[in-house]
C-alpha cells in the first residue's frame, strides 16, 4: 500500500471503506474484533500454559508516570482515607483494638496501561457498527459500548511479536519508525509463531524500555516508532481480536502524512471494531520468550469495567 502523503482524508476514506466491519457480527454488536476470540480460542490459548510462570504486563499506576497534561491527561493521585497512624492512636472508632487502611485514587482512565474502547474514536462522527457518535457517547458516559462489555471476553492467546528486537538497534525501534507488514511478518518468522483469527497480538518496538533509560521526555505523546498506516489491511486480514504496544499511540508518531492525527486509530476503531491496548510493558515477557524461545501464551486482559467508559485500566496478566 503507497500512501500520498499530502491525502489524509482520502487514504483514511479508502481504508475505512475497504477493512469496514460494519455490521459483521449485527446491528446490535458492541464487541468488534472481540467477537473472534471463541471458546476455541480460549481452550488453546489456555494450553500453552507449560511451566506456569506468570508476567504482568502493566505499568505501575502513580504519580511518577509518562502524562504532561495532554487533553487533561494526568497521572494517578493516590490519597490515604485511613492509615497505620489512625490504627495506632485510636482515633479510628473501631472496638477490641481492630484498625485498617483505606485509600482513594483519582486518575484519567488511559493514563496508564489500558484498553481503548469502542467508543473512543469517531471517523466523521461515526462510531463502531455505523451509529452516530452524538448517540453513543454523551456526558453520561459510552452508552452503547461502554468498557463493561470486554470485562469477560478478553481472554485467550497471545503472541508476542518482538520488532524491537527482529528489525532494531539493541532491541528498540527509533522514534518514528513505521512498523509495516514486512517487519510484522519478519518477527512471525523470527519468532516461529503464526498470527490468526483471535489472537491478542502484543507488539513491542522498546520506546518503553529507551524511557526508562532516559527519563519519560515526549513518551506520553511525542515521536514514536509504531504501526504503520499501511498495516491497516494486516489487521483487517488476520482477524486479530486485538493489538497492543508499549507506546502511548500504537501507530508510528510523527504519523505518516503530512497533516493528520492518530489516522490509524480512525480507521481501526470506529471502522474495523478494533480493540486497541497502549503502554503496555512488554520487557520482562520479552526477556522470557527470547531465552526460551517461546512467543505464544496464555493472556488474560480483562479492563477494570467502568460503566460507560471509553478506555479502562488493565492488568494484563500473560501466562506461560
């Protein structure tokens, strides 16, 4: 696929023409890609537990993450209601000497590793399934295809496709570097693995690991190696149930035409029913698969299921 990079709105047009899901699964659907992920699915993806050895694949949620303000995105605020000094004078209330803790958390719903919702992206004021944005999403929350519904189904193989290590420098991708199909297929050969219907595909390109290193600077935002445009019919074609990376924007940042914002996300989302995962922490998982060679497992990824959200939290937990 040649992109013009001076026609945003026509290679968005076709893309979302062309790998539309509208209607596939119903009028009523409220899942998109999930729907691929089958009690068969489930079942295999729940045998490939071998050694039972377990990895979170979540970034840690406090107040010394990646956000700077962006569309009043800030990191978690962690508040104590009741704490060990409470316990230890008695002024709790509580008799026969019990005491607790409790505390509160404030925080945007994708600040840290999370799921992107169906009803976070709109291409022209269209939502998933070809419903009006405006009556899927008002000030009460995602009516329609609020995060609740993933809480249960998204749960079954993962893949691991390693590009920061297959087509990198010491394991990382360079900031704006655009994944394509060819690097995708290299690390599925690389990695002796196949991608298909179902499948919950992780894609690590190592931004995370160079923040780490480096300090947050731009992570949450700024230039970012990532997918493609052009990965667009890759998506649609394997019938992946979902994608996630360990950036902040799952698609190469600067994007690949001249004036566009987050072109990928507004064709997968609101056209292809694409479930999308970003700021995933892939690095210790990466370091197991690449010493066992091993890149499929079990995944569990269900998001904390705030009524009505258009994004949630996730502790994504992958098993091998």
């Amino acid at each position: 696929m040649m992109l013009d990079r001076t026609d945003p709105e026509g290679a968005i047009a076709e893309a979302a023409a062309k790998y539309s899901n509208w209607g596939r699964w119903g009028e009523d659907d409220v899942l998109g890609t999930v729907n691929f992920i089958d009690e068969a699915k489930r079942r295999e993806g729940a045998a490939l537990v071998r050694r039972g050895v377990s990895f979170s694949l979540s970034q840690r949620f406090d107040m010394d993450g990646p956000q700077k303000g962006w569309r009043r995105r800030t990191n978690p605020v962690h508040t104590m209601l009741d704490t060990g000094v409470d316990a230890a004078l008695g002024n709790q209330g509580f008799p026969h000497g019990i005491g607790g803790a409790d505390d509160v958390v404030a925080m945007p719903l994708q600040c840290s590793t999370q799921w992107d919702g169906l009803g976070h992206i709109f291409d022209h004021g269209m939502a998933w399934n070809g419903r009006s944005a405006e009556k899927v999403v008002t000030s009460e929350g995602d009516l329609v295809t609020g995060i609740e519904h993933m809480a249960a189904p998204v749960a079954g193989r993962g893949v691991l496709l390693d590009v920061g290590r297959v087509a990198g420098e010491d394991g990382e991708l360079r900031d704006g570097f655009a994944i394509t199909e060819e690097h995708l297929q290299a690390a599925i050969d690389a990695h002796g693995v196949t991608v298909g219907r179902g499948d919950i595909v992780c894609v690590r390109t190592g931004h995370l690991t160079r923040a780490r290193r480096n300090g947050w600077g731009d992570y949450a935002g700024g230039p970012a190696p990532g997918l493609s445009f052009t990965t667009a019919g890759w998506l649609h074609r394997t019938e992946i149930a979902a994608v996630a990376t360990d950036t902040w924007g799952f698609e190469v940042r600067p994007n690949e035409f001249d004036d566009a914002f987050q072109p990928l996300h507004q064709v997968a989302i609101p056209n292809m029913g694409l479930l999308i995962g970003e700021l995933w922490d892939l690095d210790a998982l990466a370091v197991h698969c690449e010493a066992d060679g091993v890149h499929e497992f079990w995944l569990t990824a269900g998001p904390i299921p705030v009524t009505g959200a258009v994004g949630a939290p996730v502790n994504p937990i992958a098993v091998k």
